[in-house]
C-alpha cells in the first residue's frame, strides 16, 4: 500500500519527547510539520507553523492538510497563559480536536502517562483520565501510550537521576519505595511511530515500557556505577512539607497551578508500573532495559552537565 505523503503534525515537537518523535518519523519516511512558539528551536527538517497550542487559529493552521496529529505537550513546565496545568492541557486539546474535525483529520496520538485513571490516588492522574476522556469521546481515531519513567537526556525525572548520581548528596521528592517501570526516550519514539498507521490500536490507550521496575535511588546508584562515582547520600523530603510550599514554587518558577502540588499531594507515592501486556501484543520487541537505556543516554552528547 502506498504511504500517506500528507505532513503529520507534532504539537510539541521542540520538547524533550517530541524532539525524538520528529526524528524517528524523520527516520520512518514521514513528512512533519510541529506548531511551535519560537520558530528558532525548531527541529531541522519539518515545515513550521509559528503559534500555541492555545491559539485556534494558529491550531487550526497548523493542522489544516495533515494526516494525523500527535500530542507531546508538556504542560508541567512555563506556560504563556495562567491557569491549572490541566486546564491549559485540555484548553489546548479542544482547540485540536475542533481543527481536526473542521480539516477532516481522524487520527490522533496523545501522550499520558502509567498511573493514568479517574481513581488515581493523585489529581495528575486523574486529570490525565479526563483528557484521556475527551479524546476518547472525540469520535476520532485516537490511541494513547502510556510510558512509565522515561530514560533519556532532558527528561524530568532521569534528569534528577542523573544529577544525583554525580553528588555526594541528594535531596529527593520520591518516596525509598516507590517504584517505576522504566523506557528509553528512543524506544517510546518508536513505539509512536510504529502505532500510527495501526486501526488495532484505535480508541485503546495502552501502558509502555521495559520489564524494569526500580526505584528511583536503585536508578540512580547504577548510574553513579556507571559513572564510576560513589552512591549518593538520599535525603527524601517529606510530601506534606513539598504540598505546603507547592504553590511558592510554582509562582517562582512560573509554572503552571497544581504542576508541583499534584505530584506531592496524597496518593503521588504509588507505584508507577502499569500492564505491558496489550501493547506487546501489537508492538512484540520489548523495549530496552534501563541499564542499557541510562548508559546509551550518559554516553550521548551533552551527557556531561
């Protein structure tokens, strides 16, 4: 069968995911285009579509003659606009869905994450199920992958792996037990890619990543083996202190409402490992491990900050 050749579109294309994304379609013979805020940062190679999520008419632009559209916005981090993260989230998601309807695009790919469920014992979780929802209740043809902790240069939470594991002493959010089922940036990019054209993984969101499960201070002391540096010093702050301040750091960083709180409040300390089973079944190569996944992103360029 010939492949589509209309541009598929990643909202988000200049982040930590959505970076590897562009590429691996790149890879896979995909033409791209990525709505971004500030054209510069954009990855070389794909059409551009100056604006935010938030804008309907720069959506709508950017949307107009694509064959699908993928979702990678991280909305944890500085926003344009003030509100709850979530709100900014699902504000940005009508204005996708209302463009894809209007353009006649059916497909869409969303990124949450494991933990993801209208029970979830934290309101990041919860909130995540209510977007899910609405793409859901869309009428399009949408599929979400749910990745556990993701491995890779300028991500969040392998970022704080990584500093602590080059310190004498850290100081950590996360719970000594709490565990997370680990994959490689590299490996979700292509589980995304090799989703899109697959009608078995229509209306369906699924848990992604390796057969790792670890905590975060067992992360970061392989880390600290491979870097051949001692095992850090791990001071873990109580939640309740973090869920006091919440709100200062917040507004001193700039991000948006509930971006620290909801992963600090009652409930955020539960295993994070999810079902790999249904998304095995579509995509049988298991993604790599985290030894495997740390040291190949401790080796690449920049590994050293």
């Amino acid at each position: 069968m010939q492949q589509d050749d209309r541009p598929v579109l990643v909202l988000g294309g200049t982040g930590f995911l959505g970076r590897r994304l562009v590429a691996a379609l790149k890879t896979a013979g995909h033409r791209v285009r990525c709505l971004v805020r500030d054209p510069s940062r954009a990855p070389e190679g794909v059409a551009i579509v100056a604006g935010d999520m938030l804008d309907p008419v720069a959506v709508a632009a950017a949307t107009e003659g694509t064959r699908a559209v993928y979702f990678c916005v991280h909305t944890l981090s500085k926003q344009v606009s003030d509100g709850d993260f979530m709100d900014i989230e699902q504000a940005g998601l009508r204005n996708v869905l209302d463009a894809a309807h209007r353009h006649g695009v059916r497909r869409m790919l969303y990124v949450t994450a494991i933990g993801t469920a209208p029970d979830a014992g934290s309101s990041w979780g919860r909130g995540r199920a209510r977007t899910e929802r609405m793409l859901f209740d869309s009428g399009l043809d949408v599929t979400v992958l749910r990745p556990g902790m993701i491995v890779g240069l300028g991500g969040d939470g392998f970022g704080m792996v990584a500093r602590g594991a080059r310190s004498a002493v850290t100081v950590l959010l996360a719970s000594r037990t709490q565990r997370f089922r680990t994959v490689w940036v590299d490996d979700l990019a292509s589980a995304l890619v090799e989703v899109l054209d697959e009608p078995r993984s229509y209306g369906r969101h699924f848990d992604v990543g390796s057969d790792d499960v670890l905590t975060i201070g067992e992360m970061m002391d392989s880390a600290a083996d491979h870097l051949g540096r001692r095992h850090p010093i791990r001071i873990h702050l109580p939640r309740r202190v973090i869920a006091g301040v919440a709100p200062l750091i917040e507004r001193v960083a700039g991000m948006p409402r509930g971006a620290v709180a909801g992963f600090v409040g009652p409930g955020a300390d539960a295993d994070m490992i999810g079902d790999t089973t249904e998304i095995r079944r579509l995509l049988p190569r298991a993604p790599r491990g985290y030894r495997e996944a740390m040291v190949s992103s401790l080796s690449g360029p920049g590994s050293s900050e």
